[in-house]
C-alpha cells in the first residue's frame, strides 16, 4: 500500500486534471460540524445530505479550481475539523 503524501496525490491531480478543473470535494462530519465545513467553500452552494439516524451529514461541494496546490491547502484546513472523513 502506498504511503499517502500531498506530494503523490499532488502528481496524480495533475496528470488527471487540466487546471483550472472543476473539482468536486466530498466530506462527512458530525451534524454540528457542518457550518465549519461550509465556511471552507464561502460563497458557493454545497449539497448537504443527513444520515438516516441525523448525527452525520455528507457534505458536497464542486468548484473551480485555479490548481492543485489550491485543492490540496482546501483539504489541510478540512483536516484541522475535528472528527471530519474526506471521501
């Protein structure tokens, strides 16, 4: 298995996507954690959707992204939220 670093995911992103590229980010948080998440894409609509129990919600998002580095420092302020899973 290959050790995860932003510098192979950074590789991979580029030689999948031509920036700028839409990007879709997709997140799962505890409800109450859902408006930190918001605030990572200001301005911009996101898709919410609840678990069937209410205590996580999925959280979509696609933008406009001006390049990889821009992706990869969007997901390093989404890991500074408590309890949030990257999908």
């Amino acid at each position: 298995m290959q050790k995860f670093t932003s510098e192979n995911f950074k590789e991979k992103l580029e030689s999948t996507l031509n920036f700028p590229a839409l990007y879709m980010f997709k997140f799962i948080v505890e409800d109450e954690k859902q408006d930190d998440v918001k605030k990572l894409f200001p301005g911009h609509d996101v898709k919410t959707k609840a678990s069937s129990k209410g205590k996580y919600v999925s959280i979509t998002a696609q933008l406009m992204m001006p390049s990889s580095d821009a992706i990869i420092d969007t997901y390093v302020e989404a890991a500074k939220i408590e309890g949030i899973i990257a999908l």
